[in-house]
C-alpha cells in the first residue's frame, strides 16, 4: 500500500489558529495571521479543540493518494462522507493483470494461501475471457473485493479526526488501519499542532468502544510500524 500527501493548504495550523481567534477579535483573520507564531497557534488551537468548537479546523484540508489497497478496503473509507474521492473506474481501466491484496493471515497460513490464490487465480482468468467477449464494466462483476484500486481522498482536519478516531482504533480492520496510520503520520509532519492529539480514541481517554473494548489501549501519541499493525491483524479481533 502506498499513502502519499498530495497537497494539503498552506500553513494549516496557522490558518485554523487565526480563524479561531477572529472569532474573539475586533480585527480580522488577515492581520491575525500575519501574528499567529507557532506557539499562538498551538495554545488557540487546544483551547478550541478542548471546547469542542471543531468548526474552525475545518478550514485546512488534506488530499491524499492511496495506492495499492483493496477495494474491501475502500468500501469503508467511502462510507465516511464528510470527503471527495476520485477512486479508478473498472469500466474504464482493464483488470488484465491479477493485483489483489493478501490478508496477513492468509499469508501466514499455507493452506489459506493455497486457496485464496487458486480463488484469484480463477477470478482473473474468467474476467480475462469474459473482457474478450463482453465490455469490462460487466466482465468485473466476477472480481474479488481483493482487487487493487487506487482512490484520491480530500478531508478537511476536522473530518480527519473523526476518521483517525475511528479508523486508526484497533475495532477497525487491520487494512484501513494501516491506511489510517499512514496518513495520520503524513498530516502530523505538515500540520503538528492540529493533528498532536489525532489518533485511535484511548489515545483521550477511555476506550470509547464500551464493551467491544480490545482491552490494550494504544499509549498516548505513539505511531505504530507496519510490523505492529501486521501482527496485530493477525488477532482475531
Ligand atoms: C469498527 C467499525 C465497524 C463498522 N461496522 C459496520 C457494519 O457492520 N455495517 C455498516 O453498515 N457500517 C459499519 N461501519 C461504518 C460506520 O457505521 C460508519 O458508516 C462509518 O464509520 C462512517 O462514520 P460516520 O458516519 O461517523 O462519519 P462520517 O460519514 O465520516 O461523518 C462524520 C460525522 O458527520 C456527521 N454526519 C455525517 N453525515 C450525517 C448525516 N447524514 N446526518 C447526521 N450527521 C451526519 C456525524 O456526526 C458523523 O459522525 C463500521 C465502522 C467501524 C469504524
């Protein structure tokens, strides 16, 4: 899987900070920008987030570029909707090659594997033929939701949080987790005043999760490898 930060706007935690104190100021958010210092942003920014008036982080938005995840995968991120996705369209792009994401605990496991790849095996060799017959928006109805799509994704920081909350939370599968996690690590280098507190819920507080608690709360602030998360998907949850 490939998460890489296209674009995202200009100084965001300055910008969101001098929106927050336009609210409290008789002067406007130009000048108050030009004034905003890192540390000003940092103490407006908490003191915002702690009152829960999240409106003015929504000013900053990130875009994303995911590449390489299964569309499993981007049948729960599109559920978000608080965001705009460019995904690849099957009907316009082939399928020829078989590219499909392997669960690690499929990969760990030789008789899964066995039959998970004749599975694949099989799917692409149908729509292979079906393609040669038919147009490639019906010859996909017979791919797994293991196929590899690639998807463009734009949220603004206040949906960010939601969906890092959400998604980087143990509860979540370990694809979009990963996913989660690498694009948590990405808008904390570019925004990390906005984003110091991002992450699963434990990371607040209590588990929000009740009694589908995993009962291992993530410690505050600390950004799990691939490795982590690859042997954590291998729990059943
Ligand atoms: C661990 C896990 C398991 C899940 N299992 C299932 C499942 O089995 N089946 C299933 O169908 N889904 C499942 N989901 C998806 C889940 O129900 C949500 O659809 C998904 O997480 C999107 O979150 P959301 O609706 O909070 O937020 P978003 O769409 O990201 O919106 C953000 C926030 O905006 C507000 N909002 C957005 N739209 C509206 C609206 N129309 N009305 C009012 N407020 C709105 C809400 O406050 C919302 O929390 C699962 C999600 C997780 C994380």
């Amino acid at each position: 899987m490939k998460v890489v930060l296209l674009n995202y706007t200009k100084n965001p935690d300055q910008i969101c900070a001098a929106a927050a104190q336009s609210c409290y100021s008789e002067k406007g958010a130009s000048e108050l920008f030009e004034r905003t210092t890192a540390v000003k942003a940092e103490k407006m920014i908490k003191k915002v987030v702690e009152m829960g008036h999240l409106s003015v982080v929504e000013h900053a938005h990130f875009t994303f570029s995911v590449e390489g995840v299964s569309r499993a995968l981007t049948h729960q991120l599109v559920r978000h909707r608080i965001a705009s996705y460019s995904q690849q369209s099957q009907r316009y792009v082939g399928m020829d090659e078989a590219e499909y994401v392997l669960p690690p605990s499929v990969q760990a496991d030789h008789e899964a594997k066995k039959l998970y790849k004749k599975a694949m095996d099989d799917a692409w060799k149908t729509y292979r033929a079906l393609a040669a017959k038919v147009d490639k928006e019906d010859a996909r109805y017979v791919l797994p939701n293991a196929c590899h799509t690639n998807i463009t994704i734009t949220m603004n920081a206040r949906e960010l949080w939601h969906f890092f909350s959400l998604r980087c939370c143990r509860r979540a599968q370990w694809e979009i987790r990963m996913m989660a996690w690498k694009m948590l690590a990405e808008a904390k280098k570019v925004a990390p005043i906005l984003f110091e507190n991002a992450g699963p819920g434990c990371f607040r507080g209590p588990c929000p999760e009740g009694e589908y608690t995993c009962g291992k709360p993530y410690e505050k602030g600390h950004m799990p490898t691939d490795k982590e998360l690859m042997v954590e998907s291998m729990r059943p949850e």
